[in-house]
C-alpha cells in the first residue's frame, strides 16, 4: 500500500455486510460442541465417481501441494516454515477423492486418525472456516464413494459443522461463502434429524442468494478466473450428485436451477479454454488446482449436465463477463474485455484488461504470464501486473492498481466494446478501458483487433502521446524470435518458423519473460514489445500468407 489514498480506494467498494461481518468474525468465538453427532442418513440414490484431481499423498505422510513436498512429521499442522495456501491444502483432504485414492486407502485412513489426535477443536489453521468447508465435503464424498469414515471421524464431522454454521464468511463472500454453504449441505444431507436439516436449510438460503449473484447470465463466474470457474463448476456438479444420491425432496427440487446453472457453466469453460485444453490465463488461473476439463466433462456427463457446444469458425462473445472468443482460420484467440472482477471483491484480479491469448494450429502462442503464488512479494506482484500480460503498460504504470497481493484500488473500466463484421471468424473487435485516466493528460488506451484470411492485426492507441506506452506480447515456453529487420520478426518452434511479424508506428524488441503453467513451477519464455509512436503502433502477426507490406 502505498497511500491512504490506495487504502481508500479499495475498501470504499466494499459492502456493508462484508464491513460487518468482519467485525462479528473477530469478536465472536464459538466453542466446539462435542454433543453426539445425528444419525448418518443412508443413501437412497445414485452416487456419480466425482472429478479427481491429480494424487497429491506421496506416502503416509508426505505431502506434495504447489510444487513443494513436505513430511508430516517435519512441519506439522500448522505454524510458520511454509506458505498459508500449502497449510490451506493440508487441511483440505482432497486426496481421499484423487486419482487412484482406492489404492491409498490405508494412507488416508491413517491420516485422518492423526488429524483427529493432533487437531484441537477450533484451533489452528485446519479450523478456519474454508479448510473445514472442504475438508468436510471431501470427507463425505470420500465415504460416499465407499470409503469407511472412522466412527471418530463421523463425530468430528458433526463437531465441524456446528463450528462452521458459526463462523460463515460473509466477510469475504464469494466463493469462500459458497464453499461454506455447500459443505453445511453436504453435512445436512450426510446426516439426518432437525440438527442436520438446520444445517442444510442455512446452506440451502446461501446458496439461492450467492447462485444467481455469482454466476452470470453468460454462464461465467463473477469473479473472471477460469479456475475459480472450473471450481465453482465442480462444486456445483458435486451438489447435484450429492442432491441425487440423498434422495431427499427438498433439495431435490433444488437440482432444477443448479443443473440449468451448471449446463451454462460448462459452455463458459469450453470458450474460454485453448485446444490443447489449458484454461485462458486471466486473473488468478493455474493449472492441478481444479479438476482437469476432461474430469469436469465427464462428470458433468454422467450426471446427465449439458452444456451447448462452443462453435467453431465463429465470434463467441460472452458479453456478460467480459471475454471473446474468436475462432478463424487454424487459429483461437481469447480476449479479455472484462472488469476486474466484482468490484466488492477483486482478490483474484490481474491488471489484464484488453490483454489476449492467442493459439495457432492447436499450439498455444501469445500468452500472459500466469500465476505461480499467492501471498506477498515480488513474483506475485509481478504477475498481478500489466506488464506480465500481452497488453498495453502506460508510462510503466498497472492499468488497474494491484497490491497486497489480494488487493485492488483503482479499476480498469471496459468502454466501448463493439464487434463488427463476418461472425464466422473475420471481423473487428474493439475496445478501450480508462484504467490510466488517474495519470495527467488522463491517456485512455483503446485496442483493435482485426482478424484476417491467415493473420491477425493489433492495433493500439493511446490518447495522450506524450505518455511512453509498451505493447507487450508475451510468447508460450518454446517458442523463439528471430529478427529479420528492425520491424519484421520471426516467431519460430524449433525449426519451425510460426508466424511473421510486421510493426508499423512502433520500435519493436525482444526481452525476456516467463510463463507459470501451476503454482510453484515458472518457465523462461521470450516477449516481443512493441513501443508506440506517438501514441500508436499496429502489429501484424501473418501465418499463412507473406505480409503485405505496410
């Protein structure tokens, strides 16, 4: 923070409950209640395989979250030594439902007997509410799939849902409210008697308020991640299963507006995902911390969820969250002509606006950087920022003022977004966003895409001229640049020379960038910048024909 002006700028979006909420969670300290746990309810229906995720136990009791492995017995359950995020995942128990858990079954049992001995009720960071919120719903997933939950465990489950009903997060919202909701669902349904139906009531009231507020008319998720999109799917395909196998009335009425949800849901992530099927980096985005798309696409198909096919040689602009989707000759285009995400809550946001992605022949191309942290520092700072996407950096500055390393003052506001032309892939899509206006002479950067037989121009424009302006196009890992003339470059793999690339109005370099595929692992990679003259600079990527020249 830089300012108390930053500070300012940040809260003045918050909502009065958030503001509340906060306060109530610091002051109030529930005590565990170890009362007898309700009677476990047998499941009367059909219970879906959920999306796994890759294995993340290595041994009894060897960890591997974000890259980094660790021992039980070395760091504990909590305290400093590691990052939150990594504590965070220790606590979640996603393995119990991770590819090949059934042969790790003597592992898990094991584990959650340690938990169990070595976690006081309430205390610690396996008690704050969203570790609990996943731990419960992956302990109830695990014994629905045939696990046998120790009687212990079952106890402690109930422990933990009277815990969480009082600790909600309506400070944070979102999709940690979310997760709280559907685990005192999960609990409801696991259980029976009036304790659980107060648990799946509450749950229920949630999430008829947060469902239609978080996910958007486009099917997207409001916050604009991907990830976090694929996650908010997977949560909501796993009510649906849940809802299905519990058999009971009430929620079953439910699973009418969640599958219609959901089906949309699927459609957004088919759009907004490359043919090599990795997700559109914007905003936090990060590969192994949601289900792959093939686990959510077979999911969603055994639960009978559909989702409308995203045509192909076509404009898919989904307009409610921001982004488009371009289609058109051996190439996919992403673009980003979105806000920031919900201006109440921006924790995930990336100063990315009227950034892009680009693949050709199925190989990803012009990327943005990714995300390989959390927490504060310089990498994350960096990755939240401008420059580490294929955008436009004004006078060095962050189109939206990232900091703290969940915290957004200023906003990038989208203007003037328009598509023309063909819809089967040819055409104009333009945009400009006033996330510089805060700067003297108040510069408004505005990008044009035009989409050509064999090639793509970008043009840029920045209002005030005077303000030094980068255009920067960061490359997939791999891929190399050769310098045929100052203006003329060579986008090549290996031997193979991609594209060319011709700039008009600028003075075009190559530095040096990286690219994140999943946290804790970063990859060099190479940039092509553009900078603008006078204000402006047209960049033309040609993969099929010679450029024409200028």
């Amino acid at each position: 923070m830089s300012s108390l002006g930053t500070l300012w700028r940040t809260i003045r979006h918050l909502k009065f409950n958030q503001i509340a909420g906060r306060i109530v969670f610091r002051l109030k300290r529930p005590s565990p209640c170890d009362a007898p746990a309700p009677r476990r309810r047998a499941w009367c229906g059909r219970w879906i395989r959920p999306a796994a995720r890759r294995p993340s136990l290595c041994g009894p009791l060897h960890f591997c979250f974000l890259g980094v492995d660790h021992e039980l017995d070395q760091v504990g359950w909590s305290g400093s030594g590691v990052e939150k995020l990594w504590r965070y995942n220790q606590h979640y128990f996603d393995d119990l439902n991770a590819s090949g858990a059934s042969d790790r079954r003597e592992w898990h049992s094991g584990l959650i007997a340690r938990w169990l001995s070595d976690n006081v009720a309430t205390q610690g960071d396996g008690w704050e509410p969203y570790p609990t919120s996943l731990r419960m719903i992956n302990w109830i997933k695990a014994s629905a799939s045939g696990f046998d939950l120790s009687f212990d465990a079952w106890q402690n489950l109930a422990v933990q849902a009277r815990y969480l009903s009082e600790r909600l997060e309506w400070h944070l919202l979102g999709n940690h409210l979310f997760v709280n909701a559907k685990a005192l669902v999960f609990a409801g349904l696991a259980f029976e008697g009036a304790e659980a139906s107060r648990w799946l009531s509450t749950g229920l009231g949630i999430l008829r308020e947060q469902l239609p507020e978080q996910v958007l008319e486009d099917g997207g998720h409001f916050e604009r991640s991907p990830m976090y999109h694929a996650l908010a799917l997977e949560d909501l395909l796993d009510l649906i299963n849940v809802a299905n196998a519990s058999g009971v009335t009430e929620v079953g009425q439910e699973t009418v507006r969640w599958r219609r949800t959901a089906g949309r849901m699927l459609f957004w992530l088919r759009s907004m995902t490359h043919p090599d099927g990795r997700l559109g980096r914007f905003n936090d985005t990060a590969d192994g911390v949601a289900p792959s798309n093939v686990e959510l696409e077979r999911y969603a198909s055994a639960l009978g969820v559909e989702g409308g096919e995203v045509p192909r040689g076509r404009v898919t602009h989904l307009a409610a969250s921001g982004y488009a989707r371009v289609d058109w000759c051996d190439a996919l285009a992403l673009l980003d002509l979105a806000p920031v995400g919900p201006d109440y809550l921006p924790g995930h946001a990336h100063a990315d606006t009227l950034s892009f992605e680009l693949s050709l022949h199925g190989r990803l191309l012009v990327v943005n950087s990714g995300t390989s942290c959390y927490g504060l520092g310089e990498r994350r700072s960096y990755e939240r920022g401008t420059a580490a996407h294929s955008t436009v950096e004004v006078d060095g500055q962050n189109s939206s003022e990232v900091w703290g390393g969940f915290r957004v003052g200023r906003r990038a506001r989208p203007l003037g977004v328009s598509l023309s032309g063909d819809p089967r892939g040819a055409g104009q899509i333009r945009a400009s966003h006033d996330g510089y206006r805060w700067l003297p002479g108040k510069p408004l950067h505005s990008r044009t895409w035009n989409f050509i037989s064999g090639g793509l121009e970008v043009r840029d424009e920045v209002s005030d001229a005077s303000k030094p302006a980068l255009a920067r196009y960061h490359l997939a890992p791999g891929i190399s640049l050769q310098s045929d003339s100052p203006d003329l470059w060579l986008v090549r793999y290996g031997g193979e020379t991609l594209a060319r690339v011709s700039v008009v109005g600028g003075e075009c370099f190559e530095e040096t960038s990286s690219f994140a595929p999943e946290f804790g692992r970063v990859h060099a990679a190479r940039c092509l910048v553009v900078r603008l003259r006078d204000g402006h600079a047209l960049t033309r990527w040609a993969w099929r024909d010679l450029l024409s020249s200028a």
